[in-house]
C-alpha cells in the first residue's frame, strides 16, 4: 500500500513539473531523457535523474529576473546540462549582458549548442559563450569577474581536491557584493553518504564542511528556497558574497 501511495506522489509530481506549452514540453521530456540516460550510464557523475522544471529554473536565475541594476551584467554558469537554465538567461538577458556558460559533458554541450544556434541569430547570441571544459581548467585569465554565478554541478558527487579547487576559483570569479547561486537535492547530503563505506563517511563529511566553511566565510547573506515542484525536489540557495573577506 505504501509503495502503491509513494508511486502516485510521484507520478502526480512529475506531472506537475512538466511545462504547458507544447514545444517547451517536449524540450523538456527530450531532455529529462537525454539526462537519465547520461545517469544511467555516469550515475557518479550525473546526480539529476530528469531536467530542471521551470519552477526550479525560475528560483535559480530569480536575480537575473529581479535584477536591481540597469547595468551590465557578467554572468557565468556552471554545468549546464541540456541547458534549461541557460536558455532562461538567454530570454531573461539585456543585449548588454554577457553570459560564459560551461560544460563538461560533450553530449549536453552539443544539444544545447544545436538547440540555441538554431534559435537564436549569431547578433542574439553575441555576448553568449558556450564552452566545453572542466570548470577548473578552464582558460579564464581572470580579468572578467562575474556579478552573478549560477552553479549547477552536484558538490555531493565532486572528490574533495575537485570541490575545493572549484570553489576558490569561484571565489576568484564573482565580483565582491556578487550573487552565487548553487541547488542540492532532497536528501542529496544524506543518501550519498549513506551508501559509502563507514572507513569514507569521515572523509564525505570532512568535504560537505568544506562547503559550509566556504559559504560562511565566503558570503554575507543567504536566502535558500524549497522548490517541490521538480523531479526530485531541491533547494535552491543564493548567497551574497562579502564586499570584504572575513578573517
């Protein structure tokens, strides 16, 4: 019986995530499918089991929509996957804006090139940079900072070194009184450490306090918003960085 109640939640909630309008409902279920695959075949890689729902998307560049400046914005994702987010942005975007959107996944990368280039003329798209590259390679010489960076990659999945590395050059990246925003899934903490070995827990919870210790030091302020209307649900957190680094 609860099995029977548990899948009706969920059959009711995926319907529930899934856009109205025909064409962004059918972007949206070619793209949940491409992600389950990409998680089925790279499940330590892949943490989403289905696309961004619009709900989730609209939290997650809620500062681009409210934006409270009339000038310039530098924005960069991380991670984009089959880019909901980022072609949120895009529609959400001034002409003066400039968005670097990051990749790592050649799969993801190419649809969400595809897709956009056919959508968009090359004036539309011409402060938007798609690149296919490890965050933490990536050829960025520093001298464009970021008013807001959006970040989407699973820290729960990331080896220690890897999350530290990515943090401190997003540290690097986003202008002081910048806005960072980053999700994490229902119960991501709690179920990636569960199925570790007991001689690893130490080590994953050593490297979820790393993330903390960063948030704290890192940013001034924090909102963080419940968004159930997604498959699974998530939270969605934007922080605001110090205009001076705490000691």
């Amino acid at each position: 019986m609860q099995k029977k109640l548990l899948l009706t939640f969920l059959i009711s909630l995926a319907a529930c995530t899934i856009p109205t309008k025909t064409e962004a409902m059918v972007d949206y279920i070619k793209g949940s499918f491409k992600i389950f695959s990409e998680f089925l075949r790279k499940p330590n890689q892949i943490a989403a089991l289905s696309e961004s729902s619009p709900a989730l998307v609209n939290t997650i560049i809620e500062d681009i929509i409210n934006r409270k400046t009339a000038d310039q914005l530098n924005i960069l994702e991380l991670g984009f996957g089959t880019g909901p987010v980022t072609k949120q942005i895009i529609k959400n975007m001034d002409p003066k804006d400039y968005l670097d959107a990051i990749e790592f996944e050649e799969t993801f990368y190419t649809l969400v090139k595809t897709q956009i280039e056919e959508k968009y003329t090359k004036t539309d798209l011409a402060n938007v940079h798609l690149h296919r590259a490890d965050f933490t390679q990536w050829n960025s010489d520093f001298t464009r900072t970021y008013d807001i960076i959006i970040c989407t990659i699973p820290f729960t999945r990331l080896p220690k070194k890897s999350l530290e590395e990515i943090l401190e050059k997003i540290d690097k990246l986003l202008k002081p009184d910048g806005s960072f925003t980053y999700i994490s899934i229902l119960g991501a903490r709690f179920f990636g450490k569960l199925k570790l070995k007991t001689e690893d827990r130490k080590a994953y919870s050593e490297k979820m306090d790393c993330l903390d210790a960063w948030t704290v030091k890192t940013f001034s302020q924090k909102n963080q918003r419940f968004v159930l209307m997604n498959m699974p649900p998530a939270w969605v957190y934007h922080l605001t960085k110090n205009k001076i680094l705490k000691n």
